[in-house]
C-alpha cells in the first residue's frame, strides 16, 4: 500500500473516530437548564392582562 494511501485512510478512520466520540459526549453530558424569567405585572391592566392569560 502506498505511503499517501495509507496516510488518507488514517486520516480518516481518525476523523469518523473523533466524530463519534464528540457525537456521543454531545448525547451523555448534561445540558444546562435554562432559566425562564416571568415578569412580574406593575400596573393594574398589567395584573389584569396576566389573569387572563393564565387563566
């Protein structure tokens, strides 16, 4: 087998190798919980709006 060959078909089991380990981190890690910010009504349309959207 040919030098180059041989280095083309490293270079690429190495790079599906490394594709599927970031794949399979990507899948076993955590993802951060995102944190849902509510405003909170100040005048009274406001508070009555939110009522009745939450009703």
């Amino acid at each position: 087998m040919d030098d180059f060959k041989l280095k083309l078909v490293l270079a690429s089991l190495m790079g599906i190798v490394f594709s599927f380990i970031f794949i399979l981190l990507a899948f076993v890690l955590p993802s951060k919980e995102k944190v849902v910010v509510e405003k909170v009504p100040k005048g009274k349309l406001e508070q009555i709006s939110h009522a009745i959207k939450n009703k």
